[in-house]
C-alpha cells in the first residue's frame, strides 16, 4: 500500500485569507460565526504546543497561558483562531489586546486573553484541508468538548441576517461567513470565506500602529 503524505508541520501552514463583502449573500449554502477582532494565530497541541501569528512570527511567549492550555490537548493537533481580549460581555477588545501583545510576553497587571478558535487544520497527524468545513468543524467540537477557560470554540448557524444584526446590535466587528463544504486553503485569500464588517468598527487610525 503507498504510504500516507505526511501532514504539514505549523511551519509549513500559514491562515486561509477572507474577502470583504458589503453585505450578507442572499443565496443558501453558508455558514456564519461572529468575527473577534485580535490577532490571527495558527496554533499546535500537546507537550510542543505553540503558537504562530499571521506574519509566521512565533507568539508563544506572547500569550503563554494559551500555550498552557493547549499543552494540555492531545499532541499532533493544528488549530485556527483568533487571540482576544473580552470584555465583561463577551466583546473582544482589539485596544486592550494590543496594549497586551506590545510587551509580547506575560507581564504583572496585564489582560488575560482567550484563543477563540474556529478551525481544524491537522487533527492528531491526519491532515483535514482537503475536508469539507463541516467535518473541520465536528473534529473541533470533539477536541474542544472539555475546553479551558483560555480557548473558546467559537461555533456557527446558518441564518447570516439574524447574526448580523447581532453583532450590529452588540457593537461586535461583523461576522465570518463560510462557504459550506468548502475546504482550507491554506494562504489563499478565498471568496469562499467572506467578511462582512459593522460600519466603523474598525477606526482608520489602527493601521497606523
């Protein structure tokens, strides 16, 4: 029998990339979770766990109770998700995380944050890119099922207008909307994951950091 391709390392991956759309589609055929304003992060389990920002710079000492929350998980596991700040209602707060990450390591007085994970790119050293969203999604439950307070699985519905309003209602960034079925593809920026923003949620004064 050929031999299985090995799964790729969190050194070979880098984030599936979102397109910006201006509205929720009207067609059926997605599915929809809030969008956490942080800081991306690609992320493995286990005694080796660490983490990887978008940029490919490794954040583990940036957020290390993270990094000792995913220790604990089973090892050969890679993950997606955004690092946050919540607020006392569950809001992320991109401000007090940046003022968190500027130190990049653990300092006295500094915010806790939370991994909101949405994805499931390698699963105990099976490699899952090629499967379709939703089997992502079920093998992320299973591994999140007896999460830590410092990683949250951020889940999905199919109705896209009703969380919308959500988010517009709680001051949220926008929602995610994904392409049901579709795979992970890896450094791409995809139409088959779109992004649709609260109208200003984002400040223009942020890129200039």
């Amino acid at each position: 029998m050929p031999r299985s391709t090995p799964a790729p390392t969190l050194d070979q991956l880098s984030p599936m990339l979102l397109v910006e759309r201006k509205a929720i589609p009207r067609e059926a055929g997605w599915l929809y979770e809030i969008k956490f304003d942080g800081y991306r992060v690609l992320a493995s389990t286990g005694s080796t766990a660490r983490l990887k920002s978008r940029a490919g710079i490794d954040a583990t000492g940036w957020f290390p109770e993270v990094a000792a929350a995913l220790a604990h998980m089973p090892g050969g596991t890679i993950l997606d998700g955004e690092v946050c700040v919540l607020d006392e209602m569950g809001r992320s707060d991109f401000n007090r995380l940046h003022t968190r990450a500027r130190r990049k390591r653990w300092y006295e007085g500094a915010d806790l944050v939370v991994y909101c994970v949405f994805d499931m790119l390698v699963d105990k050293g099976k490699d899952l890119r090629a499967a379709a969203l939703e089997k992502r999604k079920v093998a992320l439950a299973r591994l999140l099922r007896a999460h830590s307070d410092r990683v949250l699985h951020v889940t999905s519905v199919d109705d896209g207008r009703w969380l919308y309003q959500s988010a517009l209602d709680l001051e949220l960034e926008g929602v995610v909307g994904k392409r049901a079925g579709s795979t992970y593809q890896d450094g791409t920026r995809s139409s088959d994951w779109i992004k649709v923003k609260r109208p200003g949620a984002v400040p223009p004064e942020r890129f200039k950091r």
